[in-house]
C-alpha cells in the first residue's frame, strides 16, 4: 500500500507539473499563432533610443534598491531590531500596486508646486518621478532578499572578525563578499520588474521600449510583430533573471542563530543605514497619511467603497482564483526542480522576464477559437493570465522553503502513511504550510495591483480596482481616486501584518 500510495502522489504531482509549464507557453503558442512573417521593423533608431531609456531606467531603479536596501539591512541586522519581528515592518505594503506611489509622487509634486509652480512643471513628468515609483516600489523586495542573506550568513565568522578588526572592516571584507549575490541578485529583480512595466512610463509620459511595444500591438494588431519587437527586451532580461536565481541560490538554506548585539558600525555606515530605514519607513507611512489627508473624512472614504466595490469584489475574486491556481501548481513544480541547477529553474520563471501586456496578448491569441475558448468569456480567464505572469514568485517561495526540509522527514511520512490523503494532509500540508500561505498572499496582492493582464483578457462588463484607478489618473487624480488607494493600501497592509504576526516554523 505504501508503494501504491507513493505512486499515486507521484503521479498527481507529475501531472501538475505538466500543466504548469503548459500555462506558461500558453502565451508563446499565443505569438507563434500570430505570424510575424513580417518586413523589417521601421524605426529601428528612435526604438534604440527607447531601449536605452528603458535599460536607464530599469537600471536606475536597480541600483537605488540595492544601495538603499543594503544600507537598511545592514542597520536592521545591526541594530536594536535585531532579533524583533518589527525587522520586516518594510514588507507590509510589498506588493502594493504602482499606481499607489505614483498618486503619492503627484500629491508631493503639487504640494511643492504651491511654493513654487516651476517645480511642479520640471517635476510631474519625466525620468525622475518613474525612478522614484520604482524605487519605493521594489525597495521591500530588496531589502527583504539582503536582510535574509545577512540573517543566513555565517554569524560566527562575523563574531571571529570582530575580535581582530572593528565592525566596518568586518562587514566590508567578510560580510558583504559572502552576500554579494543576493545583493546582486535584488538588483537584477528589480531592474527587470523596472523594465517590464509600462504603467508608470505611461503616467508620467516617460517613452519607454516597453510602452512601444503595448502601443505597437494597439496600433498593427500584429501578434507575432509584436513579439519580434519584444525579443531584444526580453532577452537581455532573461540573462538578468538567470542571474537573480543564481544569486538566491546562494542564500544558505539553515538560518544562524542572531546571538549578540551584532556588529559595531561607524557613525557613517550607521548614518547610511538610518537614512535608509527611514526610506523604508516613509514608503510604508507616507502613502497612508497622504490618502488620509485627501480622504476628508469617513464619508468620502465609504463613498469611495461605495463607487468601487463591484470592482473591489471582482478583483478580489480575480486574485483568489489565481492565488489558488498559482499554490496548486508551484508547489509541485518547486518540489520537482528546487534541488536542480539554476539553468533547470529558468524555464520555471520566464514569465518574469516577459511584459505583462505580452503575456495577456499571448493569451487571447491562444484561447480564441481553440477548444477552451468558452474560458474567455469568464472571470477565470484573467486570473489564468495573471496566475502565468506571478506563479514565478510561488514557485521561489516553494523552492526556499523545499530546500529547507529534510528529505528523512519526506521518506518516513511515504513509509508509513496509510494513504495519500493522509501523507499529504499530516505530512505534506503542515511542511509547506508556511510557502501556501506566503506565496499565496503574495500571489493575491500582486494580482489585485495588476493592470496589464486585465486590460487585455478581461471579459465585457467586468472591471479590476487595478484598472479603474489607473483610466482615472490618466485624467488628473481626485479625493475619490484617494480613497480607491486607501483602501488598496488598508487592504495589502492588513494582509501582511497577518502573515508578520504567524509564528511560522
């Protein structure tokens, strides 16, 4: 019966693997579908010049997270946060959508353009206000990646240093060589989730190749056109990506132990890190205090919620369905390539690489008149695409925490349980509980600040929160759409803070 029963969840678990790499070349097929037999691209000199705006920014973004997120980690893993859970207080509006910080940089703008009108001009559009989203955008995602490096660093080598040199050199010459990678590899994720994204180069008319190619689909209706622009974006990024992995990988898989008061940091590097935190801490306060000075009173607040709730529910149920399908099928995809090299992984998270508007091109393209095409006219079909474009990020929260179990564990419970219900419900469930409802949560949220997958799939008469608040900003921000982000922030927070408050083994 063990025998029988081990060959059962192997099955299921094969089966579930097929259907997740099935989901992510599901846009591909979309663009081979598509042709792109095409003459050669026009404009291949304004589209460089647009290459290079987006690698500028992307790299901008990069390095500001990594400086940034490596000065706050540093004084979190340092300093009298050390060993509280308050630490990751950065993480509470992680996956809060774009549009959030890019309504807080216009309400700066016009606060400062009271003083004086030509900042509001030299400031409400361009390179730096993209930069700025960006940066307060993925600085959780950094700084969470380098504050666990440092937290899975080898204490006892930073002990040992300590007694032959002082806290700077320790951390420059032993610390920061052994972290480098997952320093680096925060930098990479963030220039490729900077480089994908069209929607906040759109808000503040900063041309980008991203954007070109949305606006080129819009204009030719060309799919595979389409995605023959895309391949000298997508490509360099995918090298980036490799990168990351690789990077992540390094993370070692046991924590140490945060004995001691940590390293004593010179004023300077203690002075970085303090900037740094309170960085971290105004990404986190300024866009709830902003949204409450707009929102005058609880009034407008429920006139927001009153306006936006059939929105609110539908992208509620959006993202639970792909949370859902994410879980479902991650978590056997990282069981099966978690231990494998890195050039294994890389399939696994492609869609990473890929634009969003791309992926729900793709899609639609691939669903329309084949056999599933009856998907297209329901709700599930945006959160297909949206599960395609975020179960990347289950399947490294799956693989993180596979790595961390021991195989021993695994091998008893296949041994000696009855049935496969009941290894998967007594030995299964409660290993991975910690990555289903991580990578769950993370799914969610993600999903609900996605505009570009919607915009694309979503069946006529329906409507996201994501989307109605980015058509509104197009037209000049108001208390109403202050409100819309309240609640959006209110909502990504309380999650988090549920997920911070778990004791997690």
């Amino acid at each position: 019966m063990p025998v029988k029963g081990h060959s059962v969840s192997s099955l299921l678990r094969k089966a579930a693997v097929t259907l997740y790499f099935v989901l992510l070349l599901l846009p591909a097929a979309g663009f081979w579908q598509g042709g792109g037999r095409q003459q050669a691209v026009p404009g291949a000199g304004r589209r460089l010049g647009l290459a290079g705006n987006t690698f500028l920014l992307a790299a901008l973004a990069g390095l500001g997270c990594m400086a940034v997120g490596l000065a706050a980690a540093a004084w979190l893993h340092n300093g009298p946060l050390r060993r509280k859970r308050a630490r990751w207080f950065f993480l509470l509006l992680a996956p809060v959508p774009y549009y959030v910080y890019a309504l807080t940089w216009m309400y700066l703008i016009r606060a400062l353009g009271r003083i004086d009108r030509s900042i509001m001009r030299s400031l409400a559009s361009g390179l730096l206000p993209c930069v700025f989203v960006n940066i307060l955008s993925f600085l959780p995602l950094t700084t969470g990646v380098i504050l666990s490096a440092m937290e899975h660093h080898d204490q006892k080598a930073e002990e040992m240093g300590s007694i032959y040199a002082d806290g700077d050199r320790v951390f420059f010459r032993i610390v920061l060589p052994d972290i480098a990678p997952a320093v680096l590899a925060a930098g990479a994720m963030a220039f490729i989730l900077s480089a994908t994204d069209f929607s906040v180069p759109s808000l503040f008319q900063y041309q980008t190749y991203t954007l070109e190619i949305f606006s080129e689909y819009n204009r030719t209706g060309n799919l595979g056109q389409t995605g023959l622009l895309a391949l000298p974006m997508i490509l360099p990024v995918l090298g980036l990506l490799a990168l990351a992995d690789r990077g992540l990988g390094t993370i070692p898989v046991r924590k140490s132990p945060l004995d001691g008061e940590g390293l004593e940091l010179a004023m300077g590097l203690r002075l970085a890190g303090g900037l740094a935190v309170a960085l971290c801490v105004m990404q986190v306060l300024v866009p709830a205090a902003i949204f409450f000075l707009q929102v005058t009173d609880f009034e407008g607040l429920w006139e927001s919620l009153r306006l936006c709730w059939e929105e609110l529910a539908v992208s509620m149920g959006i993202a639970a369905l792909s949370a859902g399908t994410s879980v479902l099928l991650a978590g056997p995809a990282a069981v099966c390539l978690g231990q494998k090299k890195w050039y294994w992984r890389l399939p696994a998270l492609l869609p990473i690489a890929v634009p969003s508007s791309l992926i729900g091109m793709g899609m639609l393209k691939a669903v329309n008149g084949s056999p599933i095409h009856g998907i297209s006219q329901t709700l599930y079909f945006p959160a297909l695409g949206c599960a395609v474009k975020y179960m990347p990020f289950a399947f490294l929260l799956f693989c993180a925490r596979h790595r961390r179990i021991h195989r021993e564990e695994l091998e008893a419970g296949q041994i000696h349980m009855p049935s496969p219900w009941q290894y998967f419900r007594k030995i299964l469930l409660p290993l991975y509980r910690p990555a289903i409802w991580g990578s769950g949560a993370v799914v969610f949220l993600l999903t609900v600040g996605e505009e570009g997958i919607p915009l694309v799939l979503m069946p006529p008469g329906y409507e996201t929160l994501a989307v109605k608040v980015y058509n509104y900003l197009h037209y000049g921000a108001s208390e109403l759409v202050s409100g819309f982000c309240l609640l959006t922030v209110l909502l990504t927070a309380g999650i988090f803070l549920l997920l911070l408050s778990r004791k997690w083994k």
